[in-house]
C-alpha cells in the first residue's frame, strides 16, 4: 500500500460494514428492526433532573453499558461519548467480518465527526476544579474531552497506522467525515473507519444547547420533535450514532467481504456564509451542495429514489430545505420519497449524519424506507413526499443531505452495488 497526495478516481469507496448505537437501539438489528416499525427513542432525561431547564426531553441511550465493550481502565480515562465510538466501531467490524490485525496496519485508517467531544468528563473535571482546586483535576482530563479522542482511541486498540483524522462540520460531519473516507480510500488506503457519535446529554452541554433557543420546550415526546409538521416547535437533542467501515471495492472483493452495501457515489459540501447558528433563509448554498453531489455522482435528478432529510423541526429551517430540495431536484422533487428517521432519536449533532448514513444503506438492502414520525400535517409549504410509514421501494440511488450550526451544508449520493 502506498499513499499519495493524488487522488485515483477509478478507485471506488464502498460500504460494507454498520455499528450502531442510538437511542432507539443498540446493534444493527436492534436498531433497524425499532426504526422500521417508528419506534422512538426521545423520552424525559434520566441522566439527571431536568426539571430546572426548559428542555426535558432527549434521545437517551438507556441501555448501553460501557461494560460490555470496553475495560474499565480504559473506561476512566475517556468519555461516554468515546464509548460508543469504540463500541460501534467493534459491531462495523463484526458486520463486515473484518480483522484489521489481518491486514496491513497501514492499510487502515480511522476518519471521524464531532461537535462537542466529551462533555460529562469535562464537566466533572470542571467540578473539581472549582470545587476543590486544580490539584484534583485528573491527568485523563488532557486527553478525554478533544474532539480527537474518539478517533485516537479507535486506531490505538485496533493498531491503524494509515492517516486517521477528525472533522468537525456539527450536523453535517457524520457526511463529511464519509466523504474524507472516500478521498483517503483514493490515495491509496484499504479501509476507513468512518462515522460520528455524540454525548451531549448533561447539565452543562444542555444549557449549551439551550442558549440556541432551537430546542423544543413541549414536555410530550410525540410533541416534541416533528420536523416539518405545521406544530414544529424545535427540536430534541440526542446522543449516539454510527460507524460505518468504509473499503476500496477491490479489497472487499478480494477479502470477501460478506456484503457490500453501497457505493459512495458522490459528495457535495458548501457553507451559507450567513449567520453562525441560521442556515441561509433561501436555502440556495444547501441546494448547491445536493446539486454538486448528483453532479460528483454522475446522477441526474429523476435517478433520486429517495431522499434522507436534515430535519431540523424549525419551521423556517424546513421550510428552507424543503426549498434546498426543490431547486436542486426539479420536478422529481414532487415525487420523490423523503424521509426523516433521526424524528425518532433526535438531532444527534455530528452522530446524526452517520447514523441517517446507516439507515439509508440498509433501506437500500431491504428495499424498504423507514418512516418519519410525528409528521401528521406537514407545514404550509412542505409539500413533499414525506414517508410517514414504513414504505417498499426499490432504492438504487439514494440521497442524504445534512446541515450544521456555522453555515455547513452537506450531500453524499449512494448508489446501490449489484
């Protein structure tokens, strides 16, 4: 294997492997099976009382131990949120029956998203710090809260050496950090670990949140976050996310790799360049991006089978990507399927990419669209075809479009291997 600056075109990045840990499941199967049948994940914050915010409801991961996948001496030295990287990247690992140790150490690289980095380590570092002075602050507090800590982590138990990295896009990343994949997979590395996962549920990262004055205050989890509904009033934040194991076709094929879920097509990224927390109003940067991935992809509109959506359940930012979609797809946006699974799990910052990421390449294997819940009267001027319940529909192009806080806008096109 050898590495270069330039990048080979011929050579095709696919995905073969998925690690999931979100609020509504932990696995694959787990996940796909609630996302499916709608199952939400948002309920009231058991992590702490919220009682004293004016939001109280978010996408938890009750269920995940960090025991189940990690040492505890490695446990108290990294966050919660490095957690569930670690463990998502051991379920991708399984799903594409891959062994790094088997393969080139150089061969292999780890590329993932963030927004926050890990928020309950540094908010408890923090209490000692000013609770009792910076004596008690722990060593670990250096090394646990960055935003690579989560990518460092990964290639050190698993040894890859090949050019790993971190982006940070906020909701966008998890397509940004796939498209880095991509362009490294070009310069000649085997296989990427690539994906993002969040933990930004406790009391300082809430308040956070909150200043945005984005979330959702509605203390019903089926009020809460309805993305493009006419009662949009914000929306939940959530935790977890995905990892995707992202290879050269000709290492998967040589390997064997049991299945290839799709092709990473095409990518197209730009920035509104308008406020630090609003997206553009006219939607028209959001629209150039999905335009330049079709065009990266080789696709035109009318071969869009289906479309994965932001969804910010802000009623002027869905009316703004409802736009985006418009001007960027034509007259197929008028019947083309678009749907929002992160409705059941919440915004999960640079986790919600990667995690749209995973349900868009099992909908393609299973031929069938999962549901936007919470969507029963879509708002004046959102008048796609949203997918409300669970819908058959053979997929050989799929799109997935995300934003972020700070103007980013980003579309990856998937395209199915036969």
């Amino acid at each position: 294997m050898s590495y270069t600056s330039l990048p080979d075109a011929s050579r095709v990045a696919v995905i073969t492997g998925v690690g999931v840990v979100a609020p509504n499941g932990i696995g694959k199967q787990a996940w796909w099976k609630a996302t499916k049948a709608g199952a939400s994940g948002i309920a009231r914050i058991t992590r702490f009382d919220p009682s004293k915010y004016s939001t109280q409801l978010a996408g938890e991961v009750a269920d995940f131990n960090a025991d189940d996948w990690i040492e505890r001496r490695l446990q108290v030295q990294t966050d919660r949120w490095t957690h569930m990287a670690l463990a998502a990247t051991q379920m991708a690992f399984e799903d594409a029956d891959f062994d790094p140790a088997q393969f080139d150490e150089w061969s292999t690289s780890a590329i993932t998203a963030s927004s926050s980095g890990g928020n309950a380590f540094g908010q408890k570092e923090i209490q000692a710090l000013w609770g009792k002075g910076p004596k008690f602050v722990g060593a670990y507090q250096s090394i646990a809260w960055f935003y690579a800590a989560s990518t460092g982590q990964i290639s050190i138990r698993y040894g890859l050496k090949g050019p790993c990295g971190v982006v940070i896009a906020e909701g966008a990343g998890g397509l940004e950090a796939l498209q880095h994949s991509r362009r490294t997979i070009r310069r000649g590395v085997d296989t990427v670990v690539s994906g993002g996962l969040e933990a930004p549920i406790g009391p300082y990262a809430l308040t956070c949140q909150i200043s945005n004055g984005y979330l959702s205050g509605a203390s019903d989890p089926e009020h809460a976050y309805r993305p493009f509904d006419e009662r949009a009033n914000g929306y939940v934040p959530g935790e977890g996310g995905a990892i995707l194991l992202v290879e050269s076709s000709e290492r998967a094929q040589q390997r064997g790799a049991p299945q290839v879920y799709a092709e990473v097509a095409g990518y197209g990224a730009t920035n509104d360049a308008y406020h630090w927390g609003k997206p553009a109003p006219d939607g028209s940067h959001f629209a150039r991006a999905i335009s330049i991935a079709l065009e990266d992809a080789d696709v035109s509109a009318d071969e869009v089978d289906a479309v994965f959506a932001d969804a910010f359940g802000v009623p002027e930012f869905d009316a703004s990507e409802v736009a985006a979609i418009k001007s960027a797809l034509g007259q197929r946006a008028a019947t083309v399927p678009v749907t929002a699974p992160k409705s059941m799990v919440g915004r999960l910052y640079a986790g919600g990419a990667s995690l749209d990421l995973a349900a868009a390449v099992l909908a393609m294997r299973d031929g069938l669209i999962p549901p936007t819940i919470n969507l029963e009267r879509a708002a004046h001027g959102c008048d796609l075809d949203f997918v409300t319940s669970a819908r058959e529909a053979k997929l050989g192009v799929v799109l997935v479009v995300a934003r972020g806080y700070g103007g980013f806008n980003g579309a990856v096109v998937l395209r199915r291997v036969e």
